[in-house]
C-alpha cells in the first residue's frame, strides 16, 4: 500500500536545496542496489530550481549518470529550443552540463518530440504523445507500458493541476499512458503529458509546491478532494508519494 509523507519547508530556496539533496540521495540508494535509474522531470520555477541545486551539488559527482535515463512528465508542445519548454530550462539548469562533463548519454535524455516537421518532431500533439508512448514502452519491462520510474517529479499549480492534467479538463480521463492536450487554460493551449495511469506507476511521486497561491488547492488535495477540481489528488506513487512544500504552500486556509 503507497504511503504518504508531507515535509514542509521554510522557505522556496530551501524547499529547492533540499528536494535536489533528496532527488540525489534518491539516486544513490537507488543505484546501490539495480540499474538503471528512471527519473522523471517537472518544469515550473521551483522544479527548475531544484535542478539548478542539483547542478550545483557535490553529491552529483557520486552518481554515476550514465545508468541514470531522464523523462518528462509533460511539456509544452512548442518548437525544439524554445525557451518556454521544460526540456530547454532544464538543459540549461542542469543537463547539457551532465552531458558535457558528467557522463550522462545524450541518449538517455528523453524528450518529448517538439512541434516541427523534421526528424523526431510532430505536427500535432497526438503525433508527439503517441510518439513518446512508444518510447516510454520500449525501456519497459514485459507487461508493462512505461519504465519502473523510480522518482517522478511533478509541480502543482494554483489550480491544482499537474502535469498538464487540468481542472475540468477532458485529459483527466485520458486513457493509456501520454495524452495530447488542446485548450490548456493555461498557455500554450497545446501540449503533451503523461497519463494518470503512467504518473501512479511510478514507485515514487514527488509534488513540489511553493507559494500562498498553492495553500488551498494543497490543503484540498491532501484532503481528498475531486479529482475533477484537484487533479493533484491523483498524484499518487505505487510505493510512496511526498509532498515536499514550502512554508506558504502548506499554510492553513480558512
């Protein structure tokens, strides 16, 4: 049965610093025993954050990055280099930097395809999600559609969503395992993101948040509320899920 931790922290500094101490941590314990490590990253200010705090780090010199493989959980579906997608912050955060000096295979950083008609791109976000199906089932075991992703980052916004799984949003009932999405009420309209299904299984979720703004839509979720109006409530790790929040987020609301 998954079990649930919530750990508050001061401030949305801190709450980087230490989510990329455990994220490393998490590595390590997972690399001492199997390989190889399925990471899966989160954009957002504080997921960014806590990458930049990982390139940082001098643990990151005691992973051994060429047994680690990298995901997203959902991006936005924009031309490659853009500067508004997840996987263009977080090259510049933290992973060009692994791979230039690190050892980490530019082959085991899984983009999701950008917009564009040239190789390895889509033209539609139901191009690019089947696309990226495809490549989560290729590194998963027999029987399964996605990798045993040992660590899934996510953020969670104001209104509760994460990933690209929106209140009210048709995605939320989207089957398989990555979805195209159009009409995100947030911009860009168009993007792509995991499933419900792919995010609970992953052994472990982890939903970052920072920010007053986050208070009542943490306080909703972590009661259980709809997932209809919280998605995040279906952020769930098949082994375990941890809210890691700053001091804001976890406030008490009237």
């Amino acid at each position: 049965m998954s079990t649930r931790l919530v750990v508050v922290h001061p401030d949305a500094s801190v709450l980087a610093e230490a989510a990329a101490a455990r994220l490393l941590t998490r590595v390590l314990d997972v690399q001492s025993v199997r390989s190889p490590v399925h990471v899966v990253l989160t954009g957002g200010t504080v997921g960014i954050k806590t990458l930049a705090a990982v390139a940082a780090s001098p643990l990151r010199t005691a992973v051994d990055w060429s047994g680690v493989h990298l995901w997203w959980g959902d991006e936005r579906f924009l031309p490659a280099g853009d500067p508004d997608r997840n996987e263009t912050q977080a090259r510049e955060a933290l992973i060009d930097d692994l791979v230039a000096s690190s050892g980490l295979p530019e082959r085991h950083v899984h983009a999701v395809p950008a917009h564009g008609a040239g190789p390895g791109e889509a033209t539609t976000p139901e191009e690019a999600a089947a696309a990226y199906a495809d490549e989560l089932a290729s590194f998963a075991p027999d029987g399964r559609d996605v990798p045993p992703f040992d660590v899934l980052l996510l953020g969670m916004g104001p209104d509760g969503h994460v990933a690209s799984l929106f209140p009210e949003h048709p995605a939320l009932g989207a089957s398989g395992t990555v979805v195209g999405v159009h009409g995100s009420p947030k911009p860009p309209p168009e993007r792509v993101s995991l499933t419900f299904a792919a995010i609970g299984a992953a052994r472990e979720v982890w939903v970052v948040a920072a920010g007053a703004e986050k208070a009542a839509q943490t306080a909703a979720a972590l009661s259980d509320g709809p997932v209809t109006q919280v998605p995040a409530v279906r952020a769930v790790g098949h082994d375990r899920t941890l809210w890691l929040l700053d001091a804001a987020a976890a406030a008490p609301t009237a």
